[in-house]
C-alpha cells in the first residue's frame, strides 16, 4: 500500500514538472521581452514627458486664471483718511483675481504645439527602434537555443551508436577476430562521447539561461521553447530577397530609426520659428478685479460692507510688449536652433547609412549562409554513406575501432555543422526580410 502511494506521489510530482515547463514560442518571447525590458520602459517614459509637454504646449492657448489674498498690519506714523501722517495703528486687507489671455505672440503658441507633436512622434519611433533591437537579440539567442538542442540530439545518437560499438566489440574480441585493445578502444571512445553529451547539455542551459534574462525571468527551471521544424523553415526560406533601391526605399520610409530622424527634423523647423517669434510684439488681453478693507485701531471705522461696495477696482485692457533690444538673445537663440537642425540632418543622413549598410550586411551574410547551407548539406549526406560502410567494414571484423571512430567523428561533426549553418541561415534570412518589413516568425 504505501509503495501505491509513494509511485502515486512520484507520479504527481512528474506530472506537475511537465505542466511547469511552459513551452514558449518566438513571437511570445519578443513580445514579453519588449513589455519587460527596463530600456523600453525607460523610452516608454520619454514617451509619456512628451505626451505631457505636447497637452501643455495646447493647454497655452487657453487664459490664465490667478486669485490673491493680503493682509497686512501697520504701527506708527501712517498716512490716515485726510492724507495726513498720524500716529496710528492700521489692518488693511486686500483681495482680487486677474486673468491673462494670450491674443498675438508672433505664432509662438502654434509652433511649440507642432514641435511638441513632431518630438512625440519622434518620441514614439524610438520606441519602436528599441523593440527592433530586442526583437533581433531575443531572435538570435532563441536559435542558439535550438541549435544547441540539436547539438543535444547529435550528441546523444553518439552515446547511443557508441554503446552499440562497444558492445559489437565486446562480441567480435569474445570471438577473436579483434585484439582487446579494441575493446578499451571503443570503451575510451563512449567515455568522451558522454563527456560531449554532459557538455552540451551544460551549453544548453547556458542558451536558455542567456535567452531568460533577455526576457527578464527569474528562473530557466520552468522555462523551454518550443521546436519548430528548421530543415522546413529553411528549406521554405531557400531564396534570399535581392537588395534592390526600391528595397532600401522602402526600408528608410518603415524603420523607426529613420522616421524618428525626420520627424526631428520637423521639430527642428518648429523650433526656428519659436526662436523667431521673439522678434516680434506679443498682445495679451488683461482683466482684473481688486478691492481692500482698510481697519484703524481704537477708531470708529467704515463697515466692512460699505467699503467693499464702494473700493472695489475693475479692469479690462489690453498689454502690448514690444521688442527692441535684448543683448541679441533672440538673434542667437535663432542661430541654436539653426544649428540644432543642421544636427538632426546630420542625424538623418547617418540613420540612412547605417541602415543601408546593416541592409548590406544582412543581404550578404544571407548569401553566405546559403552556401554554407547548401555544403553543409551535401557533407552530411556524404558522412552518412562513409558511415554506413565503415559501420559494415567494423561489423564484419575487417576494420578497426579507431577507423570506425574516425568515421564517427567526421559524421557528428558533419552534423553540428549542418545545424549551425542551417539557423545561420534562418537568421540571416528572417533579418534581412525583416529590414523588408516582415515580422520575425519561426
């Protein structure tokens, strides 16, 4: 009864490990990874600043609405009711609102709401280029971890061949067609291929453990990826998208990168004309409201109603400033802004070639990774028949352990070959449709 019960606990136990290895997708890790990411955060709060300054920048059309309170105490000599100094003691309590409206400010207002808008913009793309820069890292570590699985696969098959080796030898010594060295041979053999398992497993986790912390997770305990099928992906991907003009057009006109540049460069003619209007008058439109008790100690005074009734002050006009010399600060704010802009131009030109050259790169390494595609192919398949004739030759006791083992090795090798040239292929190709305009999906 209690061996049921123990076998039930392992089995729970089993079970409820398979659930918590959650298999994550590529798109699943690029998303969370953007949501998690402390420098997309920290984008998302430029993001926000701009949105602020832009509502602020709108919000300046509106008037401006103030209220004031004073009290205040005085003793001694002070001038009284018949404009003479008297030695008295005196309260007097003032009050009133004004308002501010803003009428002509030489298209000030206007141009700082669009440069706000345009920096938002600008603001927003930066964003986006921040997800690229993830959605590329986050892409290249999910291969590695693929490619490090089958680097597990490759290496367990030769655990396994190298088990059935060492016992064919085991068999062909018994019947004295090989020495027994073979045998220490093989045995020799299986003990490095169990190291080479033992390694890849360890760089396994390394794979995983580097892909988690790009996603911000604790732990790689509960954490996996899912398979796909590569040889499909890439044998589905066997064209490279040419390079054309019309290519890099399209290019410059979708990555953030580029867009964030030119919209800055829209802010900057923004920013010139908020430099101008310093040249020219501003007219605001002011109205007020002001009254005040005025309370003489040890006096007979006039009622708190009466004086408000008959003290209060109205105002309505309009204020006029008029420019006409300030040391040439508007003249130089002017040139700043000019040589700000000429910076975001600069900024352009350089968005564009780096991502003409990182287009140039992607398209050439894609063609590479082709090749080396296509090669490692055709020795896997030339090992393979090598293999199997050396297999037969050791079977039949007219080869040795270490031929057979040479064999083994140029197979395997062979093997990782072609796992790594076949997700360097992918890579390079998913980049390159990428910068294209294509999502990365496996």
């Amino acid at each position: 009864m209690k061996l049921k019960i123990a076998a039930l606990m392992l089995a729970l136990v089993a079970a409820g490990t398979t659930q918590a290895q959650e298999q994550w997708s590529l798109s699943k890790c690029i998303d969370h990874a953007k949501k998690q990411n402390i420098d997309v955060q920290r984008r998302t709060n430029d993001m926000r600043t701009a949105e602020v300054q832009a509502n602020t920048a709108k919000n300046s059309r509106l008037p401006n609405l103030g209220a004031n309170l004073n009290q205040n105490f005085s003793f001694g000599r002070s001038i009284g009711a018949n404009n003479t100094y008297l030695n008295q003691n005196t309260a007097t309590t003032t009050f009133g609102i004004s308002a501010n409206a803003p009428i002509y400010q030489g298209s000030y207002i206007n141009s700082r709401v669009k440069y706000t808008e345009w920096s938002l913009k600008a603001a927003m793309e930066d964003i986006n280029q921040m997800g690229d820069d993830i959605t590329i890292q986050v892409t290249l570590a999910y291969l590695q971890v693929l490619y490090n699985k089958e680097l597990v696969k490759v290496a367990e098959e030769n655990v396994a061949q190298g088990k059935l080796q060492v016992q064919k030898t085991v068999e062909l010594v018994a019947g004295g067609r090989l020495p027994r060295s073979e045998e220490f041979e093989s045995k020799a053999q299986l003990a490095k291929e169990e190291y080479s398992l033992t390694k890849a497993h360890s760089d396994l986790k390394v794979a995983q453990l580097t892909l988690a912390q790009l996603l911000e997770l604790p732990s790689i305990e509960s954490f996996d990826v899912e398979t796909p099928n590569a040889e499909a992906i890439a044998i589905n991907g066997d064209g490279v998208a040419a390079l054309s003009s019309g290519n890099v057009e399209q290019a410059y006109a979708i990555r953030p990168a580029v867009k964030a540049a030119e919209y800055r460069i829209q802010a900057s003619e923004e920013y010139i004309r908020m430099a101008k209007a310093a040249y020219y008058p501003s007219l605001s439109a002011v109205a007020s409201y002001g009254n005040n008790y005025y309370n003489v100690f040890n006096t007979s005074n006039t009622s708190f109603a009466t004086q408000i009734k008959n003290q209060g002050q109205k105002v309505v006009g309009l204020q006029l400033n008029i420019p006409i010399f300030n040391r040439f600060e508007s003249r130089n704010n002017v040139n700043l802004a000019r040589i700000e802009q000429d910076q975001q131009k600069l900024a352009l030109v350089n968005a564009k070639k780096t991502l003409f050259k990182d287009m140039q790169q992607a398209y050439y390494n894609a063609l590479s990774a082709k090749e080396n595609f296509t090669s490692a192919k055709q020795a896997l398949e030339a090992s393979t028949v090598a293999f199997q004739y050396a297999q037969e030759k050791f079977n039949a006791g007219k080869s040795t352990s270490f031929e057979m083992n040479e064999t083994k090795k140029r197979l395997a090798t062979s093997q990782s070959e072609l796992a790594q040239a076949r997700y360097e292929f992918i890579f390079r190709t998913k980049l390159l449709d990428y910068y294209h305009g294509t999502p990365i999906t496996l």
